[in-house]
C-alpha cells in the first residue's frame, strides 16, 4: 500500500540521510575542517582596486594614507596569482599605493630612519630592514624617494629598472668605527634601496626597505618577482650633497680641504669578484668629472655586474711623481682593508681610467722606473748619497718605482705624456708662480740636494730655482725629472688605449691644451681621435668606446 511501511524496518531514506549527516559530522570533528557558515572571502585585487580608486578622492591625507596602506597589503596579496593580467594589474596597484603611502610617511618623519612601528589612524605598520648593503647599518638612515632625486645633466640620463616596489635613495653618513670607513667617501654613503608593503605574519602590515644589488628579485607565493630600482639616483644624490669641486681648485693655491678628502673611495660595497675600474681625475679637478661615466657604467646591467667603480682623489698642486705615489699609496691601502691576502679576482684584474694628469699618473702605475728617474736627479746611486736614511729613502720611493701588480688595462683622455707647451705661455707662467706646493717628502728632497750638491743635477737645480716644484712646473717638457718620466712606458702585458681631443685651427694641433703629440703614445692598442676640446671625460664618443671596451672579454 502506499505510505506504508514492512514492519521492522525503518524507511530507507530517512536512514540513509541521518547517517549522512552524522557522518560527515563525525568526520568533521575528527579533521577539524567544519567551520560555521560565513560570506565567501572578498577577491584581494578587487579590495586593492577600490581602495585605489576611492583614494583619489580622500581629501584628508591620514584617512589616504590608511587606504594606500591597506590597498598596498591587499595588492600584495593579488599578486600571488598564475595570471599574467592579474600579476601585472596588482603590482601597478601596489606600486601605486607604496609609492603614495611613502611620500606621505617621509614628509610625517622627514629625519633617519630605523626599524619601528609607525601609526597610520588606526593601523600600524611596521619599518623593516632587509638585506641592506653591507655599507649600511641599521640606522639612522636617510631615505628619499629615488624619481625625488634630481639627475644632473653632466650624469646623461637616468637609468632605471621597472619592477615590484618603489625605488628609494638611503644616505648615511661616514663610518669611524671600521677600518673598511675610510674607504666611505666623506660626504657619506648612498645607496639604491627599494621599498614595499607586505602583510606581516602577525597581522601588522610591514613597509620593507631592501638592498637590490644582491638581491634583485623577491618571491611572491611560488614565483621570484624583480625589484624596482633606479640605479642613478643614488650617485645623483652624492653629487649633489658634495662640494668637492670647489675645494679642487682651491686646492691648487693651498688650499687644505681637498688634501683632507684626498684617498680612494668605493661607490658601492666592495665585490672580489668585479673588476675595480679606478678613476683618476687631474689638475684642479675631482672624482666629479667621471659622473658621466660612472652613470653610464651603474645604467648598464652587464657592465654593473662585471666592474666596481673606485674614485681617486689626489692633491693636484704637488710634483707628478709625488702625485703617484700617493695614489700607490692609496691603492696599498685599499687593498691592505679589502684583500690583504691578495687572493680576490678583483686584485688581479683593475682597470686604470686617467684624464689629463690623471692619465699620466696611470701610465707611471703601470711603468718601471729603473734608474731613470733617479739619474736625473743624482748622478750616484742612494748609498752612497749624504743625509738622513729616511729622507733618503723617501727620495727613493718617488723615483724609483715598479708596474703596480694587478692592472691590466688603462685608459689615457687627453693626457699630456711628453708635457704641455701651455705652461710656457702666460697662463702657465702665473700658475707656477701662485701654486705651490709643501710636503714631507719635498721637504726630504731639499735637504737631501743641500747635503748633495755637488751631485745633484745642475740643469734640475736651475729650473727648481727659476720655476719652482709643483704640478704646473713638472708638465713642463723641457723639466729635467719630467723628461726622465715621459720615456717610461707602460709595461708588457697592460693592454692601453690613447684619446685625444683636436681642436679645429689649432696650430699644433691640440685640445686647446694637449697637443696631439703629447696625448698619443706608441704601442696603443687603439687610439681614438676626436673633434674636441680638453674635456673628454663628457664627449659621447670618447665614452662610448671606452664602455664598448669594457664590453670585451
């Protein structure tokens, strides 16, 4: 019948339904996995996407700097995705929302920075450090948003890499406290940071600030994703705090700030893997004159992997073979902090880059001495000179020198190897007569002369007497010590390359202050000629070559 039932046996249905439930109860229980109905989770790119938009019409900045906050953490959050067209559109909107969020915690705290808790309204977010470079510690540290930072003109054009992030500058003042701080120039230290917003593993939302030399990319769920990074901004921000280039003149009328920053210095932390390329300024300039280069090394990501940019900074009034030997000097030193042992790549491999006296320095590095030198002085050897053992031997190390070991190649702009008629001219006679120069080791030479008259060069006394000791005088070709230089050539196996500047109309030819005859030297692996003046160091085609050479293997 109908709705009937077999007595003694329940109806079938009904069992089956309450064995269900209680089953999948009895499952639940035992996995842990029931969990009290509730609205679906909202869809991360979507929150991120109408924080974005309504943001742009929040007037109050705090309320704004929330929504940039939370929009940053939830596009994050997006980013974590197999689609491209999600990948893409997230990030932009995290960019977006990182970049707006951090102009307004700069301007909230405009001073260093250290790992804290910052307030934003009612959320928190937290400041982390993360694999900042070695040069960098934990703080104070300055930050500037990197697009903030001006790109001067001499530096060409800005170089960046797009990426997840916004890119920053940090600035930190000169270290005292290693011997590794010498090597910081002065002005202090700045370096190319990236920043982002991730969600903290306890719920508060974290502003991380990394280094991206070392590590260029983060892992977002399953997939590594390349940082922003502006690889310009960090020297523009050095050039711009320094004021180097004044003191560089003033340096040749005696002035002492100059003497007080001369020393090498790293631009970015030391690699002993790369290549150091060591620029070397001349007379009456500074390390700022290589801006242009340096740029278009740090914009370039083979030759940014490949070499390590050093600058030079030297005393520019003091006698040529003096000046080597301090940037001997300052190259043991480097060397003495950074590879005392002698085993890293980087110090048997440097490149040498001289402009103007500069490039004459570099030859003399990479050339042996001999007797030569010291034959134009004395006409006996040092041990049988009269006078102190250490002025003596001071004497010796100016004169007497060998290739330094480790340098490869080098690179001559516009140097005059067998001197400059200019410093006969006018000009050059009232150079000689308002720079001087005041060291040590002069003051050794002059007393080793007293005690060794009858042995010093007559021709070298006389034009000490009637032209003085100082660069000017020894650029002079007709100079005793200067000629005995200009015969020095560099040693074998230094691959070097010559450029020089011609100036239409110019009788000699010349830059207006090298004649071609002095700036192009025999056995030059390539010689390049160019329709300019004496300022090669921001010509495009001398730099266009040089970087071309560094290409090569």
């Amino acid at each position: 019948m109908r709705g009937s039932r077999v007595p003694g046996k329940p109806h079938s249905h009904r069992w089956w339904r309450t064995g269900w439930v209680v089953g999948v109860a009895l499952l639940a229980a035992c996995s842990g996995t029931l969990r009290p109905a509730g609205p679906p989770k909202e869809d991360q790119l979507l929150v991120a996407r109408r924080l974005w938009h309504d943001t742009a019409e929040t007037q109050r900045r705090d309320i704004a700097a929330r929504n940039w906050l939370r929009c940053a953490v939830a596009a994050y959050r997006a980013s974590d995705s197999d689609e491209a067209a999600r990948q893409a559109e997230a990030q932009s909107i995290a960019d977006g929302c990182t970049h707006q969020l951090m102009g307004y915690l700069l301007d909230q705290e405009p001073g260093a920075w250290r790992p804290h808790t910052i307030q934003v309204l009612d959320e928190s977010v937290r400041v982390v450090f993360r694999d900042l470079p070695s040069s960098l510690d934990d703080g104070p540290l300055a930050l500037a948003r990197a697009d903030e930072v001006t790109v001067p003109v001499v530096m060409g054009e800005r170089y960046t890499s797009p990426g997840y992030g916004v890119a920053l500058v940090g600035w930190q003042a000169q270290c005292h406290d290693r011997p590794i701080c010498v090597l910081d120039p002065p002005d202090g230290v700045t370096r190319a940071l990236t920043a982002w917003v991730e969600p903290g593993d306890d719920g508060v939302a974290q502003l991380v600030v990394a280094g991206t030399r070392k590590h260029p990319a983060i892992t977002i769920g399953h997939r590594d994703v390349p940082l922003a990074a502006d690889f310009s901004a960090a020297y523009a921000a050095l050039f711009d705090r320094s004021h180097i280039n004044r003191a560089a003149v003033w340096s040749l009328i005696g002035g002492h700030e100059f003497a007080q920053r001369q020393g090498l210095y790293l631009l970015e932390d030391y690699d002993p893997a790369k290549t150091p390329l060591i620029m070397v300024h001349g007379l009456g300039r500074s390390p700022m004159i290589w801006a242009k280069l340096t740029n278009l090394i740090d914009g370039s990501p083979e030759l940014r992997n490949r070499y390590q940019v050093w600058h030079i900074v030297y005393p520019t009034n003091t006698p040529l073979l003096l000046d080597r030997l301090y940037v001997q000097r300052m190259m043991d030193n480097a060397w003495h902090i950074l590879d005392p042992d002698g085993t890293a790549p980087a110090h048997q491999d440097m490149v040498l880059i001289g402009h103007s006296m500069g490039g004459v320095i570099s030859r003399l590095l990479v050339s042996n001495s001999g007797d030569v030198v010291w034959n134009a002085v004395f006409d006996i050897p040092p041990d049988q000179l009269h006078g102190a053992p250490t002025d003596i031997a001071t004497l010796e190390s100016v004169t007497r020198f060998q290739a330094y070991p480790g340098v490869t190649r080098a690179f001559f702009l516009a140097s005059p190897h067998l001197g400059s008629p200019y410093v006969d001219s006018v000009v050059g006679w009232l150079a000689q007569r308002v720079i001087h120069a005041h060291t040590p080791e002069l003051d050794a030479l002059l007393r080793v002369a007293a005690e060794n008259r009858s042995h010093e060069n007559p021709l070298l006394a006389e034009d000490y007497e009637r032209n003085g000791l100082s660069s000017i005088s020894t650029l002079r070709s007709t100079q005793p010590v200067s000629r005995a230089a200009q015969s020095l050539m560099p040693v074998p196996g230094v691959r070097y390359y010559t450029f020089a500047g011609h100036l239409p109309g110019t009788h000699p030819p010349s830059d207006g202050f090298v004649p071609l005859a002095s700036a192009l030297i025999p056995g030059a692996t390539s010689t390049t000629i160019v329709k300019d003046g004496h300022q090669l160091y921001l010509n495009d085609e001398v730099l266009e070559k040089i970087v071309e050479i560094l290409r090569q293997p």
